[in-house]
C-alpha cells in the first residue's frame, strides 16, 4: 500500500472514528483467493486502534463472487445472532479510491492454526472449539433466509452447483483422472437438494481467531452463498484443515460423533452420515480446485504471488486424500 493510499485509509477511518485518527502503520497478511489483508495500526483520540483492511485481491470482486459490503453486512447479521466476528467500522465507496473492501476491528488472539492447534497454551481452547463452531454453525445455518435476501449470496441446487465445479475444473486446462473419479462419486450421491441455509463456505482451521478460551471470532466470509448447512461441517473436517493433526478429523482439535452430536444439541438438524460423507468428498475436491484456481491466478498474471504458485503444487495431495476418503470413508 503506497503513501497515497494510506491518506485515503486515513480519510475513510476520519468518516467512521472522527477526526483524532490517524494511521501509524499498515502491514500486509497473507492474502487469500480473492482478498488482500492489511493489519492497521491507527490512532482514534490517543489511543491505539488496531483494525484490520480487507479488500478485493485484484483491486474488485471477481464476476460471480460475493461483494465485499454485502460480505460486511452479513458479518454484521451474524454478530447481532451472537456469532464471534470482528466488528465493521467502514466499508469502502468507490469515491474512497480503495477498491472494494471494508475495514474492521483487530481481534486479540492467535490466527495460525498450526500454534492453537500445537501449543499447550490453547489445550483447553482445543477442548472447547467442537461444541463452539457447532454452536455457530448452528446458529448460522438458522438464519431466515428472508433475512439476507438483499445480499448478493450464491446459490442453488445441489446438482448445479456440482456442474459449476465441473466446468470451473474443466476451464483451468487440466486433466486429473482422480479428480474425474471424484466428480462421478458424487454425482452418483449428491442429489440435487434447494438451497435451504446461509453456508459460511470457508469455516475451518486457519479462518478463526482462537484465544485460551477458544473460538474468538470467525473470519473470511467471503465464500458464503445458500445451500446446505452440512456443507460446512464437511469443509471444516477436510484434511486439509487439520494442518498435520489429522487423526483429530474436525479442524484438527475434534472428532466427528461429537461435533455432529453438539451441532444437533444446539438446535441444527440432526447430521446423516453418509451425508456427511458426501460433503468431506465434496469440500476435499473443493480445496483441489482452489489449489488449481492459486496456481492459475499466478501463471496468469491476474495476482502475482509465490504463494499461490506454492499452494497451486498441492494438488497431488487433494488427490490422495480423495483416493483415500472415497476408498475408506475417513481420513
């Protein structure tokens, strides 16, 4: 971010805090398929006022995708339900000159899975995250659908959603007789079920704020869109998610039976497993095409980024756990 741009963060965060704002330090994170990250250190009044910039990775929201101030609204609609998230204090206009995005408080706590998933600081937190993302999930997947029908969230039938994930594999160019396989199996099993839920479509290890307590905010809404709750609990059991503990199936800290139990416990519909299943298949090829869509955005020039070259070899990985999920049921 150039000086020019941190006089315009500087504006925006003057419209939201009033005029004893100022900004120390902007600091860019990891970023992720489509958003950049920026840590903020500003100054409201004297004091510290740690916030954190999201915007659209390559300047605005791909075709398709979910705007970045209707992610902000529904960010907003799942903390009044009492989801943990980070609280919005602006989203972006085209006259900021930011490109699309919205800022929002810094949430105290660990990020990187692999340290609250590893350090005995965060054992008691491991112990209580099962029951507090299905607590969540839960809550979330209850959510009215009235309610967020002026948001811009994706969605459809189940079979057509498995079709965009055909073609979007097809376009990238590439030939994967696993990742074939994968896309028979489940149409073979997964139906083609209405939407009936707001999905997150991102909630797993490496998209919470953990602190000793345990879940501290959910993160990265930007793949919500309408379909079926289980969707998540399939995606935050994938082995990708685990980050190495992968005999804990649930985001490395937890175990099947007992998020599926505590999800029904805290009023979600009561899990099918071989439905359940279908969903770990189904979030597991996910991740391989997300790896694909990484390594393309960076062979393509559309986001210039080692990381996502990197991320993009990972693909043989998402075709042994597939090999295995499909082979053995579990991971």
């Amino acid at each position: 971010m150039n000086e020019d741009d941190v006089q315009r963060l500087t504006a925006v965060l003057v419209r939201a805090g009033g005029v004893g704002v100022s900004v120390e330090t902007v600091t860019v994170l990891t970023g992720g398929a489509s958003s950049a990250t920026y840590a903020v250190d500003a100054v409201r009044d004297g004091a510290a006022w740690p916030l954190i910039l999201q915007r659209a990775a390559a300047g605005e929201v791909v075709a398709g995708g979910f705007p970045k101030a209707d992610q902000a609204a529904l960010q907003m609609l799942a903390g009044r339900r009492g989801i943990p998230v980070a609280d919005v204090v602006a989203v972006l206009t085209p006259e900021d000159g930011l490109g699309h995005g919205f800022v929002m408080t810094r949430v105290a706590g660990e990020a990187l899975a692999p340290r609250y998933l590893r350090d005995e600081k965060y054992a008691a937190a491991r112990a209580a995250m099962t029951g507090q993302c299905a607590a969540v999930l839960a809550t979330l997947h209850s959510v009215p659908l009235a309610e967020v029908a002026g948001l811009a969230l994706a969605g459809g039938r189940t079979a057509a959603a498995r079709e965009q994930m055909f073609e979007r594999y097809r376009a990238y160019g590439v030939e994967s007789p696993v990742f074939d396989m994968a896309f028979a199996w489940l149409a073979e099993r997964c139906g083609d079920a209405e939407p009936t839920s707001v999905v997150h479509g991102d909630f797993r290890s490496g998209n919470f704020i953990v602190d000793e307590q345990g879940l501290a905010a959910v993160l990265d809404w930007e793949l919500a869109h309408l379909g079926e709750g289980a969707e998540d609990l399939g995606w935050l059991c994938a082995n990708a998610w685990r980050f190495g503990n992968w005999q804990k199936p649930v985001g490395g800290f937890g175990e099947r039976e007992e998020l599926y139990d505590a999800y029904a416990a805290a009023g979600g519909a009561r899990i099918d497993r071989a439905r359940a299943h279908m969903w770990e298949v189904w979030g597991t090829l996910r991740w391989g095409l997300s790896c694909l869509q990484l390594g393309h955005d960076h062979v393509s020039g559309r986001v210039i980024s080692v990381e996502r070259a990197a991320i993009g070899r990972r693909v043989s990985e998402v075709e042994l756990d597939l090999v295995h999920l499909i082979r053995f049921g579990e991971i």
